[in-house]
C-alpha cells in the first residue's frame, strides 16, 4: 500500500443546493410478477430528483472500493455543499465508512434546498474538503513519525561523527532513548521503510565498506535481472515487490457532484480550488501541527450532472493540470441509469483498476427453461492481474481489448476472456500456476447475469477465463487441456478473487533433467490402491451441524470427526487418532504380505460396504451373502490361488487347505478393523467368526485398537460393547433368513489327553467348594481382638443388675454363666 498516492484518501462532494432539487426527468419503471405466471406486468412509475441520482452514484462509488479494496487502505469521506456546507464524517479515521452509517447520514441530510437555480453553493463543499486533505490519516501520522525519529538519529550520528565518541553519560543517556524509541516506533519503520541518508561524510569507514558491498550486491542483482529481460521472461517480482515510500507526500482527490451552465463555470471552480490549496498551505506551514501537512497534489474529478431531457453544454477532459498543486477532469452524464455506470470510468481512473469481461457465459431463460442463452458480465479488479496479458502483447485492440459502447462520452476499453467449461479429467499435475490473486467486483450487482454469477462462485464452484486464439496473435502452448486458461474465478472466505496464471514455461519448474532427479521411485510391492482407500476413510471433515458443537473455553467448537467414528466422549483430535488406530489394526504394508488383493477381487464389494458408517438391513444382507460365498469355497474343488504364489504366511509350494486357512484368518483381521463402527458392523463380524468356526482361535477387546490375534484363547469382548454380543446370539441368527447353519462351539475342559482323574476326590471336591461359597463365619470370631469374645459387648451390666436382683437372689445358690465364652 502507497499512502502517498491520491486514491488514499478521496473526498466526495455532492451538490446539496437548488440545482439539485430540480426534477431529473428520468422515471423508474416498477415490475411485479402476473400471479403464479412468471410474465412481468409494470405497475407505476417512481421519478427522482437529481439529488437522489447523484447520492446512488456516490454510493456505488463506495460499492466499488469496499468490494475491491476490503483491507480499508482506501479511506472516503462524504460533503454536502450548500449555502453552509457539512462534512459526514469528523476524521478520517482507520477503516472506510461502513455502508449502513453512510446510509444514515445521507437520509438525515434530506433533500436538496430549494432557492435560486443559479447560485453556486458547491465551493462551501470544496473548501470543508480541502480541509479535509490537510488532515493526516492515522496511517500518515504514523510514517510522519518515523521519519522524525529517523531525522533524529541522523543528527545524532552526524554530531558523534564530528565530535568524536560522546562522553560515557551521555552516551548512555543516548543509547536508553534510542532503545526507548525503537521499541515504541520500530515495528513503524519496518512498515514505512527508512529515508536515505544523503550526507556520505558523516558515515564511518565501516559503514563506508558496508555501503560499497551493498552496491556491489545491488549491482549483480541489477544484471541478473537485465539478464531476465534479455531471455523476454516475465519478471513476477518486480510486480509484486513494489517500493516503499521513504517520503511523507501529502495527497488526494475530490470528486464533485454538481450540475453547470457552462465551461465558465467549470473553471472558475478549478482557479478556486487552486487558489484554496495555496491557502490553506500557507496557514498550516504556520500552524506547525502534528496531525496537519501542506497538500502537494490533489486530483480533482468534476462530474456534471444534468436532466435526461437536457443537453450537456459542458467540454468534456481528461486529467490535466491547472496548476502545480491541481489536476483536474471534467466529466458529464445525465441523470439516470448513465450516471451510475460513468462512475466506473472515474472510478478506474482514480484507483488504477482495470474492466475484464467474461463472454459467453451460459445462462437458461427463466420463460424458457429449456433453451441456454450466453451473456457477458463485466468486472473491476486492479490492474496488476493483466500484467502477464500485457507482458505478451496480447493488450490491445487487434486480440483481446474492446471498447465499452454504452458510455459514449467516457467510454473505457475492456478486457474480453471466455467463459470456460472445466473438465473433469483434468490431473492436478495440469493446472495452471497462479502467482496473483486479487478481489473484484461486478459493475451491476442488481442485473440477473451478475447475480447468477456471484451465486454461482460463492456456493464453492470456480470459473476459468481462456484466452480465444486470433489472427496474428502470438502463439502460447495450452496449459489446461487444449485451452490457453490466462485467469481463474474462485470465492475466498466470501468474496470472490480473480487469479492471474502464468503463462509460458518456468526454467525451474519446467526442466525435465532436474524434475526426474528428484522423482521418488515407486514401490510395485506396496499396496498403493489399499492405501489410497485408507487415506479416504481417514479423511477428516469439519461438520457444520448445530448439534455437533461444544462449548470449549467459552467458544463454540465444531467437532471434528472422521468417517465411521461412533459418537465418543472425544476431543477432536482424539477421535481421529482412535479412528486411524482402528484402520490400521491389521494392515499389511506389502503385496507378499497378504492374500487379499482387495482391487478387483471378489471380497471388494463386501469390503466396501463395511466401510461406511453405519450399515442398513440391506447392506447386512449383502454381507452375509458374501460370508456365504466364502464359506462355500471350503468344500469346493476350484482352486483358490496358484501354488506358487507369492506369499510370505505361505509354503512354497502351498496346498488349498493352507491357502483358505490363511484366507479366512486375513478376512477376519480385517474385519476386526470396523468392528467399532455400530452395531451391524459387530453383528457381521460376530457371525462371520461363528461360521468359519474361529471363535476360538480369536481375542478381541474392543476398547483396545492395538488387540491382535491370539491362538487357544476365547472372544473377549468390552464393557462397553457388551451389548453388541446379544444382537449377534447364534440361536437368533440361526432363525433368520437366509443364514448359513451355524455351528456350536465345543465346551471346553481342563484334562489333558491320557490323565487319569480320581472321581470320588473330584466330586468331594465339588461339594466342598459349594459348602464354602454358602459359609458364613461368626460374627464375633471375626472381629475379636483375641482368644475370647464379648457376646453382648453393648449390654450394661449395672442396670441389669438392678432389675434382676430378686431373680438373682432367689437363685443364690446356683452357679451364674460366666459373661465371657472361648473361642
């Protein structure tokens, strides 16, 4: 960003006295629909005032720049000149004035004041907008005091040169201010650039020597790159690397909006604002403010605005200078729909921007659907995208540059790129390199083409421009397919960019001896397609649903979650992890590692579906048809694979029995990788082992995705999946349709083949073990603290005694129970 350019800060000045409140002459025709019919029928006409017509036009002056210009390097500021004159905005502040506020404050203004038509009230405006241009922007406040804290540090070291070294006070007192100015202002001068130092005599002879290497450096840099010119290669760094300003130069520009009599008019208005400059800088050189600078150039774009049943009798210009400090254009237009679209040619003009036209673009008839019509919608975007075009020649009138018609008096050229349809066979390998992107805009948001467009870009598609061969045009090589794609249209976080290719061969990228030295060899024994197929199913994607987002750190948090993953008590990245680690259970790397070749085989159908998320009732019974399958080929006599086929798990030569051993062994294992992914996906696991008759030689704990297979041990299953093993009962299965018969899995036992086994002690044995699970010791032995125990240790014995006394009396001479009892 330049902020020494005049497009920086603009001022609009809308003519808000008499002149203005004159009727326009210009109607709007208002349509409705026909009931359900999609015929339009006019229901009446709206008029408008030339103030109403000249307020549309600054506004989409401001269309324009928010659209094409959203980083709010571009400030505006809005005047109203009449008898008075107002200014919309106070300052200019660090952002471009939001539509909806500068909305508001055009309604408050009203309308125009009604009076004599020829008193001229514009120069109360232009005087509030010189003022304005006066004023530095938060931006040039900021350089401004860069360069003053450069011009300090200059004659300091100016004053060390011609005094020797400071004295040690002094020079700390000197190094503490300037440590405090740089941390305050330093990321300023990394921004602004530093000002050349034009006094080489105050510069140290290191300084000296390092100044002579930078131009020795700065020399070859200079060859290299009129070596580059010399080879006609399109230099990208020179178009994006653009210089930094080292100089605080004050400028601007201020459109007007008025109507005139006469080209007397016009300059009289022009020697007033020269005259007001001059002015104006000779107060602020008195001034001496921080936040003021004398103007050096203003652009002055005069836009004449006049009835539509009128005649203009004002001469239009283009940009010339009236005076050293003023340039000026005179423009006209009449009131209505012209009067919008000649402020895109001032609106080029003032920013440097470009028109690019995409032809052909296929569009269905709303009355007839079924018929395809081609229209052309135009667009603004900054000029720096149709370097490339410009670089090659092809810039001009003969190939791709076409006058726009409907401005007769401001009319502007336009670049004309054809809509091209993508292919989907197009490899990545193919696309165009882009080396700029930049925002545009449309030039009529409201028509219908315009908006099928902007819809179109913004639900994600993208739209390439190509280029249409000519006569006498030079000859480029396609870059997409058979076609010459020069700009791509792609929608970024809402708002859409046009991207500018490079056309042509890059030395580095296109040399054929240094891209194959560093091609990586491929592998013919890894399972490329199975791994292609894992990377799918890893495939992580942000789901954009309310119900799945979370409350973290007081943010709302979308989960991420990968496919096929149930719903865990899961942070986002956790999940992903334990959906990977349930892939890769059992995933052989090398195609000698396994039996299953998944590409083309007839297990692929089977896999496939249990690689989905969940399973519907079909998609279980097309899998236990393919259990089916395979538990048919045991008793077949057709060979599974060749005998020597490469396989690591595999005696060379390998018999069938081996092979469909190995073979169902694989296809469980694999299995067992989509065992967490619902419940059918357990149910098919489940039967498939129950089938083959594996129960025994397989151990699963689901809730461990490192668990492997282990021989001799039976099915383990988690807590948390403990549910999934009662969907699969074998006895339920049995009753379903289209199941094979199941077989019932041996009771196993703990004798050892040829034990002899002592029947009275293993039934004695057994009733023991039932007598001590039903035992329950005492009570009291159980919590004694030694050999005896308190029977009634909460009974109090002096209250006892007291009344039984008679009882106890009576019974003197028999023997009383002692209170304590062995134990």
């Amino acid at each position: 960003m330049d902020i020494n350019d005049a497009s920086h800060k603009v001022l609009v000045v809308l003519d808000h006295g008499p002149r203005f409140s004159r009727n326009s002459h210009s109607k709007v025709t208002m349509t409705l629909k026909n009931g359900p019919t999609t015929d339009l029928r006019d229901v009446a006409e709206v008029e408008k005032s030339m103030w109403t017509w000249s307020v549309e036009a600054a506004v989409e002056l401001h269309r324009i720049i928010s659209d094409v210009f959203p980083d709010n390097d571009k400030l505006l500021r809005f005047v109203m000149a009449d008898c008075v004159g107002r200014q919309l905005q106070s300052n200019w502040g660090g952002d471009l004035i939001d539509y909806d506020e500068l909305c508001s404050s055009l309604v408050t203004a009203g309308p125009a004041s009604t009076g004599d038509i020829d008193e001229v009230t514009i120069r109360s405006g232009i005087t509030l907008a010189i003022e304005a241009l006066s004023e530095l922007t938060g931006r040039q406040q900021q350089m401004k005091r860069s360069l003053e804290m450069e011009k300090t540090k200059k004659r300091k070291r100016e004053v060390a040169g011609e005094d020797g070294e400071l004295s040690g006070s002094d020079r700390s007192e000197d190094e503490d201010e300037q440590m405090s100015d740089e941390e305050e202002d330093g990321q300023d001068v990394q921004q602004m650039g530093r000002v050349e130092e034009d006094d080489e005599e105050a510069e140290t002879d290191e300084g000296k020597e390092g100044r002579k290497t930078e131009a020795g450096s700065a020399g070859k840099t200079g060859q290299e790159d009129d070596s580059d010119d010399d080879s006609n290669e399109f230099n990208i760094r020179k178009l994006i690397a653009k210089p930094v300003s080292k100089s605080l130069v004050n400028t601007g520009a201020i459109v007007v909006f008025s109507s005139f009599f006469s080209d007397d008019e016009v300059k009289e208005l022009e020697e007033f604002v020269s005259e007001t400059i001059e002015n104006r800088n000779r107060n602020i050189s008195r001034l001496n403010a921080d936040s003021f600078a004398e103007i050096s150039k203003v652009k002055l774009f005069i836009m004449n605005t006049f009835p539509s049943n009128s005649k203009s009798c004002i001469t239009t210009k283009e940009l010339t200078q009236i005076s050293p400090s003023l340039f000026s254009s005179v423009m006209s237009a009449a009131c209505g729909e012209l009067l919008i679209r000649t402020t895109h040619p001032l609106t080029i003009r003032l920013y440097d921007l470009v028109s690019t036209t995409v032809s052909g673009i296929p569009m269905k008839e709303e009355a007839q659907p079924a018929q395809s019509v081609n229209y052309d919608v135009e667009l603004l975007h900054p000029r720096d995208v149709h370097a490339m075009l410009e670089s090659l020649g092809l810039l001009s009138d003969k190939f791709l540059l076409s006058k726009v018609s409907d401005l007769p008096d401001s009319s502007y050229s336009t670049v004309r790129l054809s809509w091209a349809t993508p292919s989907p066979k197009n490899k990545w390998n193919l696309f165009p390199r882009v080396f700029l992107s930049v925002p545009l805009t449309t030039t009529s948001v409201t028509s219908r083409p315009s908006a099928c467009l902007t819809s179109f870009l913004l639900s994600g598609r993208n739209v390439m421009l190509e280029v249409k061969p000519k006569e006498n045009m030079p000859v480029l090589e396609p870059n997409v397919g058979q076609k010459l794609i020069s700009h791509t249209l792609i929608a970024h976080e809402g708002r859409i960019h046009i991207h500018s290719i490079y056309l042509g061969k890059i030395n580095t990228f296109d040399n054929k001896t240094l891209r194959n030295k560093y091609l990586i060899p491929v592998d013919k024994r890894v399972r490329a397609h199975e791994c292609r197929v894992l990377m799918k199913e890893c495939a992580l994607f942000l789901d954009s649903g309310d119900n799945e987002s979370e409350q973290a750190n007081g943010k709302e948090m979308k989960v991420v979650k990968s496919r096929g993953v149930n719903e865990l008590e899961q942070e986002p990245c956790e999940s992903a992890i334990s959906q990977a680690n349930n892939l890769l259970r059992y995933w052989p790397i090398h195609k000698d590692s396994t039996l299953i070749r998944f590409e083309g085989s007839k297990y692929e159908s089977m896999f496939n579906l249990l690689r989905q998320a969940e399973l519907s009732t079909a998609d279980v019974d097309k899998c236990k048809q393919g259990i089916s399958q395979i538990s048919a080929l045991r008793d077949s006599k057709d060979s599974l694979y060749p005998p020597d086929i490469s396989c690591t798990k595999l005696k060379q030569p390998s018999t069938r029995e081996d092979q469909y051993s190995v073979l169902i062994r694989e296809i469980r294992d694999h299995m067992l990788n989509y065992v967490e992914h619902s419940d059918r996906h357990f149910e098919v696991f489940n039967l498939f082992v129950q089938v083959m008759g594996l129960e025994r030689s397989t151990n699963i704990v689901l809730n461990d995705p490192q668990a492997s297979s282990k021989p001799n041990m039976d099915v383990k299953i988690g807590k948390k999946f403990a549910h999934m093993n009662k969907k699969a009962d074998p006895r339920l299965a049995r009753e379903r349709k289209g199941s094979p018969p199941l077989k019932r899995a041996a009771k196993g036992n703990d004798w050892k083949p040829g034990e002899k086994i002592n029947l009275y002690s293993m039934l004695c044995e057994q009733e023991n073990k039932k007598g001590r699970d039903k035992w329950v010791e005492f009570a009291g032995r159980v919590n004694a603290t030694s050999s005896q125990a308190i029977l009634y240790p909460n009974l109090n014995t002096d209250q006892s005694a007291h009344h039984s006394h008679n009882a106890h009396s009576s019974h003197s001479n028999e023997p009383r129970p002692s209170s304590r009892m062995e134990t």
